[in-house]
C-alpha cells in the first residue's frame, strides 16, 4: 500500500495509417510492429511489477487506403486494430459522419472491446425503438491488475457534423446528469480518474475543461489524468498539481508515454520505485508559461476548492516516441536484435500486406518526383504540395466538350489531407493524400472580371466545411479497372513488404541515436513541460499558414489577354453555400439552379492525382527512387 506507479501509453487519431508510412523513415513501423512493441512493454510492465494502460482515442479512418477503400469505411483495417489489447478506447468524431459507420461502430468494434469502449456523451438512433441510445458504456469503473482503483469517462468534443444516426450530448449538459455525478461521487473508492476522449487538451475546442471542472469541484484530492486528441498535435497541459493532460499526435506517427508515480492508494500492491527504469520526477507545474506558450485549460482549482496534500508526492514524465522499429526495439529490448518481433506482430504485418493487395492499394500510377509538403513550404513554393496540385486540376479537370472554353478551377484546402511524398504513387497514395471523394461542379460563362475576384473572397472568408454523404467516401472496384502497372514486377515492390530479417541494416540504428550529432527532421515540441518531450531529438520543420482554397486556369488566351467569360469550376460542397454567395456580392445574381455538373461525379478529389499521375510521372516507372520523407532534400 502506498503511492502507485501508472504507466500509461496512447495512441490517437490513427486514421488508418496501420501499414505505418512506408516512404518515411520516421514513422515506418506497421501495426504488427505496435503489436510486438505492446506486448513487450505489457511483459515489461510484469515483470517491474507496475501496471500499464493503453488508451486510444478514436478517428479510426479517412486518411490511408487500408480503412478508407470498403464500405463501410474500416471494414478491413478494424480487425486488425484490434489486435491491441487496449484498456480503454472512445469514439472520435470520422467514426460518426455517416449512419453506415456510425452502426457498424456500434455494432462491431464497440463491442469487441465491450466494457473497455466508453462514450459518455453519443448515443446511437436505435431503429427498433425509435429512440436513442447509448452506443457504449458511459464510463467504466475498474481495478487494474495491481491494485489502482480508476473512474474512466470517454468525452466527445462538441461535435455537430454527425448524420441523425447519432446524438452528441455537450460537455456541459451531459456534467449536470445524475448518472455522471453519481459516477464522480461513486459509492467505491477511487485512487484516479481517467478522462479520455477525441478532444484537445487545450482550450481550442476543447469540453474537456467543463468535465475537470466538476470532477474537480467534486473530487478535489483525487488525481485527473486527462488524455486528448482530435488537433493532430503532440502536447502535454497542465491543469493543477493533480491533473495533467497528454496528446499523442496522429496518423501512426506518434506513440505517447506517460509514467505517474505518487497516486495514494489503499490497495495498490505492485511496486512503487521498479528498479532499472527511469523514475517520473517532475510535478505537476508548468514551466513554460511564456509568450510562446499555449495557455493550458486550466491553472488553478475552481472556485470554492483548493490544493490538496494528496498531490504532494504526485510527480510525471512524459514522452513521444517516433513511431518507427527502431524506436520500439530500442525501448522493448534494449536493441534492435532480432529478440524483437512475436509471431502475433508478424502476423498482423502479414495480413495488412495481404489485404493492402486485395484492395488493390499497391497499384502503381507513376512516380512522384519529389516530395511535396502540406505546410512546411509556402504556399507558391515549388515545393509546396498546391503547385503540383494546381498543375494536375489544369491539365486533368477539363469537359471535352467545352475544353476551348478558358475555365477556373477552386479547389479547397481541406480536401488534402497528407504530404506526397516522393516515390511510387499507389492507389494508396491518393487515399493519403486526398480520402475525399468531392466531384466538380461549374457555372457556365461568367464574367471573368467577377470570376476573378473569388478565390481572394473565399480565402478572406470562414473555412469551408464539407457536408459528408456516402459518395464523399465512395469505393470504386479493386478489380482489373486501373490502366496500372503491375507492381510485384517492379522495384516498387520492395516497399509493399515488410523485412522479416530484423538484423537487416534497414532496421538499425546505434544506441546513442538520441545524441547524434546531425539531427534529422521531425518534431519539435513544446508543450507545459518544456522541450524534452520528444523521445527522439529533431531538427525542426517549419511549418506555414496555407489558403482555404487554391485556384487553377486552363484555355487562356495564348497572347496573355484576358477572357470575357469562363467557366468558373468547383468542387461540389462549396458551389451553392460559398461560391455563389461571392458572385452575387460582387454584382453577379446566379442561384443554385444554374449550378452544373461539369465532370461525372468518378472524376473527383480523389482520382484527380491518380489520372494526373498516368500522364505527369511516368519516368522511372516502375523503379521508382523514394525520398526520406518530408523535411528532407528539396524540402
């Protein structure tokens, strides 16, 4: 009995990236990898007789071929996902926006994990009844393996973008309910409580304070433990001397360690200072309060409480690990021997191959010559991923029969969701780089004096959200369809299978790799804690504010003049609610109605680099050279 010792580890905004990023060596490892890596530190954990959570936080798809190419979307990359043996997991708000999903979450991955799956505020349309319910359990109260007594809530962040299939209740509705006070004040101890959730650890967004604040309010000698997500973003808050919160990133490329020591507990039986391992030693305080610095959700108690003794032993670490083998191997067992894989990792590393080739993911299009970065050039910079964007809607997004007609083509932002990295581009790679399948509408002969004066409007504007229906997630066949080449001929193979030789010179690195003298490029962090987060030292990638939309022109005039008119072209979910409000309050009076489809709806977001790729990178097909990844070379 005494001050426990709670490892924990998280994963969040996975996004389908469970064959890992196979053109980046930062973050290479596969889900296989995450299996073996688990097990060891469960192993690990045993043998120091400690406990360790792992915790998950939901957004499970929409960002890689693996989880997008099925209906429903997951179909395939679920079952591998729970090949983790998570503790705690929540739903995120991409498992929501359609009804098809939403069922099949509810139906089969929550309850898979059963008692381990929380959501304490969605709720799921039950068509029998006709009425909502609960789509898992709203919190779970268990003791771990040595002895912590936890009260676990799981909390969606404000989320209104989910189809009637569903219901997100608000943070602060759902903390005056009777069940979730009864759950704060439950009638067995508690020694922490665990407050998850696809929600940001910050202020930005966030309900997770409105939460805190009446656990706090309630509980005020009891530890918080806050894990986030939802930004995409490595972070760690401070909220008092006895909560703090940690963010882990997204898409496979970081795994997040936190280590509390100094929980009272009645019951804890494991050890309290394991020998051989690095001890947490830093309290709850944030040392980074600066200019610099983002203002935590919280800084002191609520009102009418205050610091309790209880936290006076209480202190933490924590960490981001690059989610790569060599980093897993390195803190699993001390070095990259081939002591490192189980058969079960192997397994999973064999099947994610196996049904990446199903889905006909590994099809070859061409090579992309360079990498090109969402955010770590300028927009207008070579290489920038909108310039050879720009290029691909110019020379792909043209009607036949209206192709001498000059046209401006408005592409959102945010229908790109990840860099295009240098090297094959498969099937795969337009799902990572565009997941979305947003086709191209127009409004035929308009004025080019108007037209012209869109694109500055919509990117004054507010950031143009897209209203997602089945098609927006759309699978075409993965049957003999695409003009490819066949990849398992090709150089390109290489990167479609895993080495199972973990002594190959790929998988190594020597282990003083965290004090090498040239740093290679990746994250940066700083967050309440400092900088020293980062489990792997980076040079930093800078990172720069792009536009809400970018524009393409085709079919100018060739001596440089202006047109009268053009066919002004946009993707279908900003025509009739931004597009056509900009013209009319430059003098134009279009309606809805004289919006038209300009190409059949197959042609959209995400088949418009796939076709680009046919025409613009066929050298070196199919022994296409690959880059390191982004932050290296050109950019």
């Amino acid at each position: 009995m005494g001050p426990a010792v709670a490892p924990l580890m998280s994963e969040f905004d996975t996004h389908g990236w469970l064959e890992g990023h196979i053109k980046e060596q930062n973050y290479g490892a596969d889900w296989g990898d995450f299996v073996s890596f688990s097990r060891h530190m469960k192993h690990k954990a045993d043998s120091l007789d400690v406990d360790l959570l792992l915790i998950d936080t939901g957004d499970l798809h929409d960002g890689a071929g693996l989880s997008d190419a099925t209906i429903p979307n997951g179909l395939v990359s679920n079952p591998i996902f729970e090949n983790i043996d998570y503790d705690l997991l929540t739903i995120g708000n991409h498992e929501l926006y359609l009804s098809d999903i939403a069922y099949f979450t509810a139906d089969q991955f929550a309850k898979y994990y059963g008692d381990r799956y929380v959501s304490s505020n969605v709720q799921i349309y039950n068509n029998a009844t006709g009425s909502y319910e609960d789509i898992a359990n709203k919190y779970r109260y268990f003791t771990t393996q040595h002895g912590l007594r936890i009260m676990a809530f799981g909390v969606l962040f404000d989320f209104t973008g989910n189809s009637n299939a569903s219901k997100v209740i608000p943070a602060k509705t759902m903390v005056k309910e009777q069940w979730f006070l009864d759950a704060v004040n439950y009638d067995q101890p508690v020694d922490m409580f665990v407050l998850f959730g696809h929600n940001p650890v910050k202020d930005d967004g966030s309900t997770l304070t409105a939460v805190y604040n009446v656990i706090r309010s309630n509980r005020p000698d009891i530890p918080i433990q806050v894990f986030g997500g939802h930004t995409h973003i490595r972070d760690f808050a401070v909220y008092d001397r006895g909560a703090t919160g940690l963010e882990s990133g997204r898409y496979c490329e970081t795994l997040g360690w936190l280590s509390m020591s100094g929980i009272k507990s009645s019951t804890f039986n494991g050890t309290m200072e394991p020998r051989g391992v690095p001890h947490p030693s830093q309290p709850a305080v944030n040392v980074t309060k600066s200019a610099n610095a983002t203002a935590t959700v919280a800084s002191s108690y609520p009102t009418g409480t205050s610091p309790s003794d209880s936290f006076s032993k209480l202190v933490y670490s924590r960490k981001y690990l690059d989610w790569n083998r060599l980093t897993f191997a390195y803190h699993a067992v001390g070095s990259q021997s081939g002591t490192f894989d189980y058969q079960s990792g192997r397994r999973v590393t064999t099947e994610i191959t196996q049904q990446r080739t199903k889905l006909n993911l590994t099809a070859l299009y061409g090579c992309a010559p360079q990498t090109y970065c969402q955010f770590c050039k300028p927009f207008g910079d070579p290489d920038n991923i909108y310039t050879p964007l720009t290029k691909a809607l110019s020379t792909i997004i043209v009607n036949e029969d209206r192709k001498e007609t000059p046209r401006l083509i408005i592409c959102n932002t945010g229908s790109v969701r990840f860099d295009l990295v240098e090297g094959p581009f498969t099937r795969d790679d337009s799902y990572i780089v565009s997941p979305f399948h947003d086709s191209f509408q127009y409004i035929a002969n308009v004025p080019y004096s108007q037209a012209k004066q869109v694109l500055g409007l919509l990117n004054k504007g507010s950031f143009q959200k897209r209203n997602l229906q089945t098609r927006d997630f759309g699978f075409s066949s993965t049957g003999g369809g695409d003009d490819c080449v066949d990849a398992a001929t090709s150089a390109h193979n290489a990167l479609l299978k895993r080495s199972a030789n973990p002594s190959s010179s790929s998988l190594t690195r020597p282990l003083d790799l965290h004090k090498r003298d040239t740093l290679v490029p990746g994250y940066t962090t700083t967050d309440d804690f400092g900088t020293d987060g980062d489990d792997t030292a980076h040079s930093t990638i800078p990172s720069y504010k792009q536009p809400n939309d970018f524009q393409a022109n085709a079919s100018f005039p060739t001596d440089g003049s202006d047109p009268e008119t053009v066919d002004m072209v946009f993707l279908d979910f900003i025509g009739e609610d931004y597009v056509v409000p900009a013209l009319n309050s430059i003098g134009a009076n279009y309606t809805a109605a004289d919006i038209q489809q300009y190409l059949p709806k197959t042609v959209d977001t995400n088949s418009y680099v796939q076709m680009y790729a046919q025409v613009a990178w066929q050298a070196n097909v199919p022994n296409c050279p690959v880059g390191q990844g982004v932050g290296f070379g050109n950019n």
